[in-house]
C-alpha cells in the first residue's frame, strides 16, 4: 500500500486501510474500490488522503506498531475527554490511565516494528489523533531510552493530554488557516499553561505527567514559552513530546498545506536538534521510524525501481526492496529482492511521487 494525496486519487483505485473518525465510525473501508462519489465524499468530509492498493505488491501487509483497534478507541478517549471538560469542567483520568496501559502493553510487544504509517483522519479530528500519535511516539521513545513501566505510564499520561489545554481556547483561532495576530498567537500559547492547571487538580496525575502539557513549547535553546527554559531545566518527558509533537505535526495534511515526507520530516527534526529540540530525544524519535515506510516505491543509483517490502531496524535508511523496474525502466518478468544492508555501494536516489509512478505505468 501506498499514502495518496486526495487530488492524485483515480478511479478504480482500492481502499487499503480502513478509514474511521473520532467515534470509530467506519468512513471507507478496506477493499472498497473508488468512484468519483467516493472520492468527491472524500473531499467534502476533509479527508486529504488514502492508503491504497498498490499493483505492485501482492497484498503486501504492514505492520501498524499498535493495533486498529486500540488506535481508534484511543481517540474517542481523547475525543470524550475535551468533550468532558468543555461541557462538564471534568475530565475521565481512569480511561486515560486503561488507554495508555494498552498502548504500552502493544509498544513493548512489537519493539521490533518500525512506525510505518501515517495516520489517516479528517482535519476536524485533528487534534484528538494527534494526541494519540504524539503518546505513541513518546512512549517509543522512552522504550529506546530504557524507560521502566512506572516512566513510561507517567509520560504516555502526559503525552495523550498535552494539549488539553487547547479546550480553553477560542476554537476560530485553532481553526485559523491564516496568519495569527500578535494577540491570538498570545492567546494559543496560554494553552500549556491551561493544560498543567487542568491536570494538576487530578490527584491520580502525576505532577511530572501535569508538566508535560505545561512545558512541551519550551526549546531547546530556551527561546521556547511559557517559561523559556533551557537544556536540562526542561522535564525530559516534555523534551520527547516536544519531538513526538513536531514530527506528527509535520506529517499531517493541514488545510493549508500537504504533509511532509517522512524523510523530509526527518530532516527537519535533524536541522531543529540542538536548537529547537533535545538532541537525545531527535535520536531516540528517528530509531523508530522507517525512513522508507513498507509501501514506498523507489528509485535506487543503479537505476533499478524497487518496493519497500521490510525495513531494517538497525539500518533504518538501507531496507529490503522488491525490484520492479530494471535500469531501462523495463517492467521486470521475475521480481527479485535485495536486502540494502548488504550491498555498500547502492543507496535510494528518491522515494518515487506519484506523477513518476503514473509515467512507469504508460512506459
């Protein structure tokens, strides 16, 4: 399977991953085949992109590092939760406490499995996924920094509501595609502060989980808010949100612009350590990415056009590819594979974009 922007969608192509929203509703399911009404839908329910059924890789599966399911009832606990507090002034820590054991239960089980996917949602259910890719990426982090469980539960805690405090603020200007005000940019940073203020009154949360939502904006370099702390006076567990929040933000389809690449999120993450973000925690983050997610079609130096088909963990950049295409861009009879890590002298040139693979297809 492979990520497809709305507008490179054609008709005929199959749904590859099951697409839900907040409340776990099924909005296209696996297998589904689009037509113009599916991918007109698409587009009216703010859903910028598929995973489809690619022709080149025979029913290749992926592994998500959690399952579907406790993915989506993840986020309807992140989703009932703001609704709590917005209407009730309270929020359920019980089922944050049961969300974050299960997800820590799946990470430590599947150590082994890079993070493959991107997930999939509307721009209206933004934040609640969000918050729970930004508690998986954390909680991976703390696995690969040898966290023990009572570390883990208090950063997965911290993680799934550091942006609780967003609840207090004006839902125009989270929304606002344009520029902000001086004012309404002041107005978006008091959500750290709202954040430490709501869940330091719940007993059953951790003051270090608290302070993940009040420091997940300072930098590095300490010209971060609220407080505008450096280095090591930042909480670490605020230092692997903060990674976890800009690389799931990046990889994001936002209205007012397409996601990035993982390779190009990557990158950026590379050029802000140091500066913007903990350096340790960058390392930490990117061990458990696949820089070339399963799925991905490629372009190697000798020419070659392969599909990612497993990934090396220790060699993240060199993973095992099916070979499709041949130097004279020659649809190969007999697809064979090649395990990069064994093989010094051939790199990636380019992930392949759409436009590339529709021209292999007319050759």
């Amino acid at each position: 399977m492979r990520r497809v922007r709305i507008e490179d969608l054609r008709l005929g192509m199959e749904v590859a991953r099951t697409v839900f929203d907040s409340n776990g509703r099924v909005l296209l399911q696996v297998g589904v085949k689009l037509s113009d009404s599916f991918i007109a839908r698409l587009g009216e329910l703010g859903i910028p992109s598929l995973y489809i059924q690619d022709e080149f890789d025979n029913g290749l599966s992926v592994a998500d590092v959690v399952a579907e399911e406790t993915r989506v009832e993840a986020i309807k606990a992140v989703k009932t939760n703001f609704r709590l507090l917005e209407q009730q002034k309270k929020i359920n820590i019980r089922i944050v406490q049961t969300m974050v054991d299960n997800l820590i239960d799946e990470l430590l089980a599947n150590n082994h499995v890079l993070v493959n996917l991107a997930d999939i949602r509307t721009f209206d259910d933004y934040t609640f996924a969000h918050s729970v890719n930004v508690c998986i990426l954390s909680i991976m982090c703390g696995i690969t920094l040898s966290y023990h469980d009572l570390k883990l539960k208090e950063l997965g805690i911290g993680a799934l509501l550091h942006d609780i405090g967003k609840t207090k603020v004006d839902i125009s200007i989270l929304n606002k595609e344009e520029e902000l005000t001086r004012e309404e940019f002041i107005e978006i940073k008091k959500h750290s502060e709202y954040g430490f203020n709501i869940l330091r009154q719940y007993p059953d949360v951790s003051l270090l989980s608290a302070h993940i939502a009040f420091q997940h904006h300072e930098r590095w370099d300490g010209k971060g808010y609220p407080r505008q702390l450096d280095g090591d006076k930042i909480l670490e567990y605020a230092r692997i949100v903060a990674v976890a929040d800009v690389y799931d933000a990046l990889l994001a389809d936002r209205p007012y612009r397409p996601s990035y690449s993982v390779s190009q999120a990557i990158t950026i993450l590379q050029r802000m350590s140091g500066i913007y973000l903990d350096p340790e925690c960058v390392t930490a983050l990117v061990a458990n990415i696949a820089i070339y997610p399963i799925g991905s079609i490629v372009e190697l130096n000798s020419g070659d056009i392969g599909i990612v088909v497993d990934n090396n963990k220790e060699t993240p950049n060199r993973p095992i590819l099916k070979i499709v295409y041949d130097t004279k861009n020659q649809r190969m009879i007999r697809p064979h594979e090649v395990d990069l890590s064994k093989l010094s002298t051939v790199v990636i040139r380019k992930t392949l974009t759409e436009e590339d693979i529709a021209c292999l297809k007319i050759l």
